[in-house]
C-alpha cells in the first residue's frame, strides 16, 4: 500500500533505508535470510555520491532527476502568486503528455508550461545524480531499457536534511 501522507525519511547509513520505491511507498531494500536484497530501488540517497540522489540504478533502468529550485526560486521564475506556507507551487506541478505544469494564476486556476519538461522527458541512458537540498523541488522520471511502457514519473520536496544522516521528502507520483 501506498503511504497516505507522502512523507519518507531516507538514512545514508542504513542498508535498507537508503533506497526508496515510489510504487509502494516502503524502503527499496530488505533483509531476508540475513542478507540484504534489492527490491525496488527507484531512488537511492547518498550510496553513490555523498549528499546526493541517484535515480536509475535499478537493473535495467534509466533516469533522470533535475533539481527545480527552491519554491521561492520556483515563485520568482514562473511569476506565480504563493499563498501562506507556500506550497501552491509544489502542489501545483503536474503533467499532461511530456509536459510538466505549474501555478501560473492561483485565482484562475491557471497552469503554465515549465522549462525544464524537455530536459526530463528526453531519452537517459544511464542513471543520474543531484545534490540534496533542503526546501527544493526535485523532478525525476524513470524508465526501463527493456520494458519500453514503464515510465515513473515524480516530484518530490526535501523538507528535512542532515548531510551524512539523512533526508526527509514529501513525494508524489504524477500519472
């Protein structure tokens, strides 16, 4: 099942709790028969580079994970208008075909295209990392080389990070 509140803390340290599956919401590693084993391992925290996401690891597949900014960046760049805790922003990222949306007029309900839409949905070949930050806005999207219909398309928010310990992420698997 699927976590309802969207909400995972990952561990640097941790063998199973590095690793994260956006399909169930759980860690992407387990320990059976007193070894660990990869289950599902749609993102990985600071195993392959220090402080940093790996999306693409994952047997056959791709990825690609573009750091969007902070949401105040967010904010100042797409011109929109937040609201108090400034989430609209965040909220508001969706996708239509290969195309990411953001708030364009909270009023209106109005969406506008994000620069960024060409840059993930181009072919990856392998996997990629960026830095942790905290109160950015990640976009990730993943692939597999020999399923041609997977596709896993995500935005995350850090709100929490301690470098070398861990990290805290909302999350949000778009259709």
């Amino acid at each position: 099942p699927i976590q309802k509140d969207n909400i995972a803390i990952l561990y640097a340290i941790d063998p199973i709790g590095h690793s994260f599956c956006f399909r169930d919401g759980q860690y992407g590693e387990e320990i059976t028969d007193w070894t660990v084993f990869n289950r599902c391992s749609d993102l990985d925290f600071n195993s392959y580079y220090a402080g940093n996401f790996t999306v693409g690891i994952e047997g056959g597949r791709v990825g690609t994970i573009i750091d969007l900014g902070s949401r105040g960046d967010l904010e100042k760049k797409y011109k929109y208008q937040e609201t108090v805790g400034h989430g609209q922003g965040y909220a508001s990222i969706h996708r239509t075909n290969k195309t990411l949306l953001i708030l364009d007029n909270y009023q209106s309900h109005t969406f506008q295209a994000m620069d960024e839409s060409a840059a993930l949905f181009q072919d990856a070949s392998s996997s990629t990392t960026v830095a942790a930050k905290v109160d950015h806005v990640y976009a990730l999207r993943i692939t597999d080389r020999y399923d041609s219909k997977f596709e896993r398309i995500v935005k995350m928010l850090v709100i929490a990070y301690h470098p070398n310990e861990s990290v805290t992420i909302r999350w949000e698997v778009l259709p």
